[in-house]
C-alpha cells in the first residue's frame, strides 16, 4: 500500500520553468577570510570575483560565473538554492507558478550576484528560498588549463541535498516544477523516507531527505576519479585539517556514487563526489531501496555517523531572517536505521538469498 497522507501542495494550473540544472549555491558564513581560505587554498576553487563582504568561486569546467557564493553574515546559513532555465521566458514561468502557490515572489532583473541578470527568488511551499535565472556572464573554462589542475580538483556542481519534514509532499512538488525521481528510499508500507530527483541527466540535482527542516543537508561538488577524493583527504591529513572530513571515504548503495562529507568552518556540509551514471532516458527505471538495507547509504557497510542525520544548515527567507524548523511527525530513517544497538544492519536476513560461506555464519550465530 502507498502511504498517500501527506498534505499535497496544489498543483498550479500555468507552467512550471523548464529547469536546467542546479547552479549555484549562496552560503553565509561569519569569517569570510576563514572561508576563503578553506574553499580556495583547501578545496582548490577558483576565484571569478570578490569584494570585502562576498566571495565568487566556481570549478573547473564551469563556464557560467560562478557555483558558489560566500556571504559575510552573523549567522551561517544558506540565502538561496540557485536553478539556471532554459529560456528568459521561464523567469515569467517561475513567476507565475510561485504566484499561484501563494508563495513571496521577488524579481531583479538586475540579478541578485554579480554575473547573474534578471533572477526570481522566491519561499517555495516547503520554505526553501530558490532562485530561478537564465542571463549569465561567461567566464574561461578551466577544463584545459591543465597547469592550474590539483590532484583533488574539484570539476562542477553536482546537486542539492535538502532536509524536510514531509518527504512525499515534497516530491510531489518537485515532480510539479519537472523534476524525476531516480532513486528512492521507501519501507514495507511504501513510506518514501528520501527520494532522488534530477533535471540534467544524472541521479540527481537535488534530494529530499526526511528530517526536521527546511534545512540544507549538503551541497556536493564532483570530481573526475576517485583518487581525486582520496588526494582531498591525504591534504586534509597533511595541513592538519582531518578534522573537518565527517563521514567517509566510502561508495554509496544510492547513486553507486564514490563519496567523502566534510564540513567548513561554519559546519556547512560538503559532498565530494563522484561516478553516478546517466539516467537521460525517458524510460529510466527508479531504483527504490528498502530502508532496512544500511548498503544504500555505504556500499561498503561502514556507519553512519549521528551528526549526519542529525546536523544540518539553516535556510534564510527573502529578508534574511532564519527560517524555524518543524519537526518530523512520522517514523524517523535514523531511528529506523540507527536502532538502539548504534549503528547495525536492520535488514531483514533472508538466508536462502545468502552466499554460502554466509549461511553458515549465520546459523552459527544464532546457535550461538
């Protein structure tokens, strides 16, 4: 049976932006020089522009101006979830479609960053500030400047990840604004604890995980190999910042992604990540996972660390101001996944799919 007692958000009767994909990320932090010299000296990101109360840092094969933006603030936090369309005339889409909602609607056709034009920002109906744009100033793609290349050089943007309270209605809702889910989490009942969405062709350039939010879980750059990762980790070793790595290095169950989590000086979560696969059919299967298998979030089946359930950022409304978190209401994954003994399997053991050397240990086990 699928669990259909989420309050859905109506559905607008004008078109949704066509969305191409994530773009960029506004994060406020409350040292810049702190931050800058953690993205730039540490991560390797390029710099496009910066003044005394922001930072413009983009990857290496990006083209637009920038991926990332750094804010000076009191409070850290994240000011917008930011979308490229396809077209100018998906601004007066996204216009249109929030208005319907009954969502706060802001337009700058001056943008709201250097390097971008005429933008919407809006609070969607799950309290996420996004912005939608197409104008852009082009700058140089690194790809070839192979003289400014690191061992752990980190190549685009490669998704969102967003914690909210009530995963299904937020899936609905970004299957209203045109995206897919490619994979999902879900138990016996069909409760969808998180689910995968994607716009370009790849996993995903956003999830929505279960949890008390709205909040921003993490924002994942990519890599081109895994031996990029682990190069991230040897200079985190080596200038002493091992500290900052909170999860990983491991390969996720979900996605088949390699990947390593760290945190800035603020505690802003970043994913390193890298070889997910295409997913630009039309007839793309959904892959669902059961949420008893703890190999979807490591293949490996290395736990997870509380934190990473737990932590995540606050999101800003159009004015600056905190958005409050609402708690979630039904079963929890981390109490589903986590369980009272810390961090073992809750998979049901079925023993005639085991492998042999299994079975035998298995039964052993329970003679014992």
């Amino acid at each position: 049976m699928t669990d259909t007692s989420f309050q859905r958000v109506p559905t607008p009767s004008v078109p949704a932006p066509d969305i191409l994909r994530c773009a960029y990320m506004e994060l406020i932090v409350t040292d810049l020089k702190r931050s800058r010299d953690f993205y730039v000296d540490v991560l390797d990101l390029t710099v496009t522009a910066e003044d005394e109360d922001a930072i413009y840092l983009r990857s290496m094969e990006e083209f637009i101006h920038h991926n990332l933006v750094l804010r000076r603030g009191e409070q850290a936090a994240v000011a917008a979830f930011s979308y490229r369309v396809r077209a100018p005339e998906d601004l007066d889409k996204a216009e249109a479609f929030y208005t319907e909602l009954g969502c706060e609607v802001i337009r700058r056709r001056e943008g709201f960053t250097r390097g971008i034009g005429d933008s919407v920002r809006v609070q969607d109906p799950l309290g996420f500030p996004y912005e939608f744009f197409h104008e852009v100033e082009h700058v140089e793609r690194l790809a070839w400047r192979y003289d400014l290349y690191t061992p752990g050089a980190l190549v685009r943007l490669d998704h969102f990840n967003q914690v909210t309270p009530d995963v299904p209605k937020a899936v609905a809702y970004m299957e209203d604004l045109g995206f897919r889910v490619t994979e999902d989490i879900q138990d016996e009942h069909g409760t969808t604890y998180a689910a995968w969405m994607r716009r370009k062709p790849t996993v995903h350039d956003t999830a929505m995980t279960g949890g008390a939010g709205p909040r921003m879980h993490h924002v994942a750059f990519a890599t081109h190999e895994k031996h990029n990762v682990l190069a991230i980790c040897d200079k985190l070793g080596a200038l002493r910042l091992s500290d900052h790595i909170e999860r990983g290095p491991g390969r996720h169950g979900v996605s088949n992604a390699f990947y390593l989590y760290i945190r800035d000086p603020d505690g802003h979560r970043i994913e390193i990540y890298t070889q997910d696969y295409y997913t630009g059919d039309p007839d793309n299967p959904v892959v669902t996972w059961d949420v008893h298998d703890n190999q979807r979030r490591d293949w490996w089946g290395n736990p997870v660390v509380p934190s990473w359930y737990t932590e995540a950022s606050t999101v800003l409304d159009l004015h600056g101001r905190p958005v409050p978190a609402t708690e979630r209401t039904d079963a929890s994954e981390m109490d589903v996944t986590i369980g009272a003994d810390g961090f073992s399997y809750t998979r049901k053991e079925d023993e005639e799919s085991m492998p042999s050397w299994k079975q035998g240990e298995y039964k052993l086990g329970h003679q014992l």
